[in-house]
C-alpha cells in the first residue's frame, strides 16, 4: 500500500515543493536587502567621516588665516588655486631631470652590434 503520496505534509507534494521554493526565493530576496542596506550604511558612514574631516581642516585653515592679517588671507587663497608641484625639491637641487644613463646607453650600444 503506498499512500504516502497522498499525505499533505508529504515533501515531494507539489504544493509543498512550491512552498518551499517561494520561502527561499523570499529569503533571498531579504537577504539582498539586508546586503544593500548595510552597504548604504557603510557609505553613507565613510562619507559623513569624509566630510567632517574636511570641515575640521578647513576650519583650521581660516582659524590660522584669521590670525594673520587680510593680505595673507587673500595671499592664502591665491595660493589655493595654483597647481601643486611634487617634484620642486629636486628641480632646486639641480639635479638634471633629463640626464641619460650612460651604462643603460653603452649596453644598448653594445648589444645593437652584436646583432649587426
């Protein structure tokens, strides 16, 4: 006799494989939401820390300007807008930027006859 089949709470039941798959689908669903939220979160958190340290440097910026007298203020501001040049120790050194490494030349001199 094979009346299994024929039990409502039978797992392989139509209904209740359907059930099942819906409850999962569900779950991941929330489990996507609970992802994305944590993520804004995060985001949102990071950019808050961004700009608070960005509000405290600027605020120290104009609290050491004020100090100073309005000229340097305006000098200050001048300044702001000018492009940064990262290699200005080593222009005022004298070190020549454009100077050629004479052992990497004599290999390169060295191997082009050997080819020839």
């Amino acid at each position: 006799m094979n009346i299994l089949p024929k039990k409502s709470w039978h797992v392989r039941n139509k209904d209740n494989v359907a059930k099942v798959r819906k409850d999962e689908e569900e779950a991941r669903q929330q489990e996507k939401e609970i992802a994305r939220r944590v993520g804004l979160a995060e985001q949102e958190a990071r950019l808050d820390l961004l700009r608070n340290r960005s509000r405290s440097k600027h605020h120290q910026e104009i609290s050491s300007t004020s100090k100073a007298n309005s000229g340097t203020v305006v000098q200050f501001v001048a300044e702001g807008n000018k492009p940064t040049n990262f290699f200005q120790d080593i222009e005022s050194s004298g070190v020549s930027l454009t100077a050629k490494n004479s052992e990497n030349e004599a290999e390169k001199k060295k191997e082009k006859e050997e080819a020839e």
